[in-house]
C-alpha cells in the first residue's frame, strides 16, 4: 500500500523516506535527538521550508538496545532536485547514526544500494569477510 500513498503524497509536493538503525539502551535518547537534529539542519541548508516531519518509532527491544526507525518527509514544491536533497539528507543522517555509536540496520526495508557504504562502516573487518563467504 505504500506506494499509492507516495503517489497520492507527490500530488501535493511531499516526499519520504525512512531509515533503520540499532544502538544499546544508554544511547537511544541521544541517538534519536542527533539523527533528527541532522535531518532538519540539512533541511534547513537545503531551504526546505517548512521544517520536516521527523517521525520515531522503536520497532524491536532486545536484552542490549533497540532498534529504531526514523521516518521523515518535506514538501519538495520549489526544488531543483527533490531526490538529490532527499539523498543528501539520507547520507547525513546515515553518516550520524555512525558518529552517534549506532548502526545501520535492515530491520524491514533491506540495506539497499543506497545504504550499503553506511551498513558496511557499521560492521567489523570479520564480520564483512563472513557476510561475503555466505554470498
């Protein structure tokens, strides 16, 4: 159903995007306080007006931390490029979710072309080698 209801948001000049991430319990407050304060300071720098809806959901709770979903959107009426801003907001907030001690997750909506250089940062030497041998 998702897609009928990004057509129907396109009509009216509104676009999104969502990204996963996971971080210990210790850093869920200061990881989702980042990751929006990124969203909107590259929106801002993009004169996107008004400010984005920035959405925050806690999707799975483990012994160790949670996984999060950041859903976010904006009215992409007088842009040039609305997908080359909505990439350039994606890479700074995946860029954060790594400076904030968090990872990049697939949870639903899969790594991704888009998101493959974030997943991989995220990950440990090992852990990339294991990943290839089971491809």
């Amino acid at each position: 159903r998702l897609p009928y209801l990004r057509d129907f948001l396109l009509d009216y000049f509104a676009i999104s995007d969502r990204l996963d991430a996971t971080t210990s319990w210790s850093n869920v407050e200061v990881l989702v306080e980042k990751v929006k304060e990124i969203i909107t300071t590259t929106c801002k720098a993009q004169s996107i007006r008004p400010r984005p809806y920035i959405g925050v959901r806690v999707d799975n709770i483990y012994d160790t931390g949670a996984s999060i979903t950041f859903t976010y959107g904006f009215n992409c009426r007088n842009l040039n490029d609305p997908l080359g801003a909505l990439k350039l907001i994606e890479q700074a907030a995946l860029a954060e979710i790594l400076r904030s001690n968090g990872s990049v997750s697939h949870n639903t909506s899969g790594i991704g072309k888009r998101k493959k250089e974030s997943f991989l940062e995220s990950l440990s030497e090992p852990a990339v080698k294991v990943l290839k041998n089971i491809k």
